[in-house]
C-alpha cells in the first residue's frame, strides 16, 4: 500500500493515493469481534427519518411537504413531484439527499405560490407511490443543509450468532471512543471513481466546467485521509495545540490554545475538535494541528488557492460522532440499531464498527 511519505504529488498518482489511503480505514473499536451480517437485504431494512432544524410557519408561497417513499432517491423523487405540480425544476428544494435502497421520510418544498389550495396540491400529486403525511406552508425554500438531524432505524441482517452481545461490547467502547465521521464510500461513487476523476480537475493547465460534486469528493477523500491519520498517530482521542473545537451545546468554534483547560472539557465532552474540508476560505488549524493540515495538502501538491477556481470556500466537519440515544435489539430478522446523527453524517459509517464491512 502506498503511504503519504513515499507517493508523488503527480495527478495520477495522488488520486491513486487517495484510493489506497480510502479503500481501508481504521476502527474505534479494533480489538473487538465483528457481528458480520448484512445492511439492506430490504429497503424496510434502513429506515432515515430527517429532521429540519425549524418548522413551517403556516404562511408563504413555499409549501413543505414531508413525505415516505422507498426505492426512490430524492432528485427523483423531487423530479416527478415537480413535473405533476407543473413547477420549474428550481422552485423545488431539500436539504440532503437520501438513499434510494431506504424507507425514507423527507421534506421538500415547493414554490407553489401564495393561493394554491393544499388539498388540490394533494390531489396533483396522489397518483405517485408516496405517501404524504404532512403539508405546510413557509415563506422560504428549503436549501441544501437545512437538515438538523437524521433518525435511522437500521436492521442488520444474517449477523453471526452471538451478534447481539458482541454489538454491545462494541457500543460499550463507543460510549468513550466516539466513532469516527468518516464519510461513507457513496460519497466517492462505484469504484471510487469519483475520486480519480475529481483529482483530474486540479491538473495544471486543466480548463473545463466546474464540477462541484467531484471537488466534494476530492474535499471528502482528503478529510478521510486527514482523520485516518490522526487515528494511526494515536492522537484520535487528544486535543493537539491549534485544534479548531466546536462547542457542544452552541455550536460555536473556537482555537485551542491551552491544551491543560481545552483539554478537560474535550474528554468531558464540551468540545470536540474538527477536521478539515479544504478550500481558498476555510479556517485553518495552528501550531500542532495547522502543520498537519499543511503537510497532508503539501503531499497531494494543492494549496487552499488550487480550491478558488472551482468556489469551493471549504469549511470544518466535526471529526467524532457521539452517539448519546442508540438502541441496540435482537429481532427475528438480525440485530436492530437505531441512532440519531447530525446532518452530513453516514449511517453506514456507524455500523461499519459493528459488522467490520468495508
């Protein structure tokens, strides 16, 4: 396997780097056994509940419509309902997408304007395989992000036989280790192709369309690799000099500075710390964590400024998911999970720490 220390930072070879660094990620809880077994044997199988960090407020010319649908991905999903209300592609609006191999309760907007009677929405839309549960007005669209949270209830299929109590051996470590926010391999498309592909937009001299799903999955393989570090120095767990932390309970971020202080509210779970989404704006780590960040894009031969092109601003994505509500059952049919995860987070990076698939 190639490490960052021998690889070149040419285009082909740094995005193979990447795939090599992507195709097999550390644990939290290595050491424990596995419980194997299946994720989506059906759709019923994972189910994801969305939250919107707000309510409709009864009034405006957008009308949220949350609604259940399996087999369905939301672009889709949004697409048939659009052209059944005769709306334009860009009076619709959501804030993620969702899988389509789910069960999946979901709300988009619609600019249906101000005097369009609900029930006569309701009716354009009855003759498509969903089924609405409510309808509200607002006065904005929904935009990509405004998402609080996402609810799964997830059963793992076929698992090993004494799957139940080795899943909760593991949920016992997590409770400490937290589990790390990897983003999921659909993130990176079949094969990983996405992240070659992505690469290939940062090689010198190259002029095209911008793409800002493909510079996503060139953002995503770099924080993926970022944190696979962090976890093989043995730092996963400690705060570093220069750490930009995110406050629990408000959200706000801070630089850490006095490691003795920043370092007791992290293990007490106050703070945690944040790991890089690259790009020509994104807050920077110091000290410590800065030369980190710094060395990983020096390997990959980019710079913040390579980022300005494509408008990829870049951001900080929380680096440990904590995992306060999960529920863990043997059913008939395997071992149930269910667990609640703040927006931008993957389900099957959680349970990858269960059934140990890649």
């Amino acid at each position: 396997m190639l490490t960052l220390e021998t690889a070149t930072p040419q285009s082909t070879d740094r995005a193979q780097l990447a795939m090599s660094m992507l195709a097999s990620l550390p644990f939290a809880t290595d050491g424990l056994p596995g419980i194997g077994g299946i994720i989506k044997a059906t759709p019923e199988h994972f189910v994801v509940e969305e939250a919107l960090p707000y309510t409709a407020c009864g009034e405006g010319e957008h009308v949220y419509i949350t609604f259940r649908r399996s087999g369905w991905n939301t672009a889709d999903a949004a697409r048939a309902m659009q052209k059944a209300l005769g709306l334009a592609p860009s009076d619709v609006g959501w804030g993620g997408r969702k899988d389509k191999t789910a069960v999946v309760v979901q709300t988009l907007s619609f600019r249906c304007g101000l005097t369009a009677p609900l029930p006569d929405i309701e009716k354009a839309l009855a003759g498509l395989p969903f089924e609405i549960l409510t309808m509200q007005r607002h006065r904005n669209k929904i935009k990509t992000g405004h998402v609080a949270a996402n609810r799964f209830t997830v059963i793992v299929s076929r698992p090993q036989p004494d799957a139940l109590p080795r899943a909760l051996a593991i949920a016992r470590r997590i409770k400490h280790t937290g589990v790390p926010n990897f983003y999921g391999p659909q993130r990176f498309g079949f094969g990983m192709q996405n992240v070659p592909r992505g690469f290939a937009l940062f090689a010198p001299g190259r002029k095209g369309r911008r793409n800002a799903f493909l510079v996503s999955a060139v953002q995503s393989a770099l924080f993926n690799i970022w944190l696979r570090q962090r976890m093989e120095a043995g730092v996963y767990r400690q705060l570093l000099a220069g750490d930009i932390v995110k406050k629990t309970d408000t959200g706000g971020m801070f630089t850490v500075e006095d490691i003795a202080v920043d370092g007791e509210r992290f293990a007490n779970g106050e703070i945690g710390y944040t790991g890089p989404i690259f790009g020509f704006k994104m807050k920077a780590a110091q000290a410590t964590a800065g030369e980190r960040e710094t060395a990983l894009l020096d390997r990959f031969g980019l710079g913040p400024d390579d980022f300005r092109p494509f408008r990829a601003p870049g951001s900080r994505r929380e680096a440990i998911l904590a995992l306060p509500d999960l529920e863990i059952r043997a059913l008939d049919e395997g071992v149930q999970f269910c667990f609640t995860l703040p927006s931008g987070a993957y389900a099957t990076t959680v349970l990858r720490e269960f059934t140990r698939a890649e």
